[in-house]
C-alpha cells in the first residue's frame, strides 16, 4: 500500500482501537496527520461511526513496513533492515504512522 501526503500536507494515519483513547490521540495529532480510518475488533464498530470515520476489523488488511534488527524469515535475529507487509491483525501500536516515499 503506498501512502504519500497529500496535498493538505497531512501523513495519513490508522489508529487502533476506536474509544475514548483512539479518538483522544486523534484530537492530539490532527493538525499533523490525517485519519484513514480506525481499526478495532468489535465487528459491531465496522462500517462508518457517527463522525463519519471508517472503521476497519484486523482481519484480510495488511500494511506495509519496514523493520530493523530482522532476517529473511522475519525473525528477530537480526541481519538487516527488511520491507514486510504484515496483517493489521499482527499490530499491537496504538497508531500506524504512513510514511512518505
């Protein structure tokens, strides 16, 4: 998946989950990041919320990263710096942060 700012100038952004903290951090990030949309594991949350943000579950989306101190299997036995795409159901951040190319 690749991201870029647009031309508002905001990184896109993906933060999980949507509660009181989700929409607390995007309160605090808003004037540098954009929402893509939220990710949580309550299937009831999926679709659109009241504030028109789009909610997403873990499972069949995957995004793109770039990890250090890793091998070619993925482990942490590292040997370099490799680009993984990993299923969002792997995540465990509190946002994920698009980084431009």
């Amino acid at each position: 998946m690749r991201q870029t700012r647009r031309s508002d100038g905001l990184q896109p952004l993906l933060i999980f989950p949507l509660n009181g903290n989700g929409l607390e951090a995007l309160d605090c990030l808003r004037d540098a990041f954009r929402c893509v949309a939220f990710i949580d594991d309550l299937s009831e949350k999926h679709g659109v919320d009241a504030m028109g943000h789009l909610v997403v579950g873990r499972e069949g989306n995957e995004f793109q990263t770039i990890e250090g101190n890793t091998n070619e299997l993925g482990g942490r036995e590292g040997v370099g710096v490799f680009a993984r795409k990993r299923p969002v159901r792997q995540a465990t951040l509190g946002f994920v942060e698009f980084a431009a190319r």
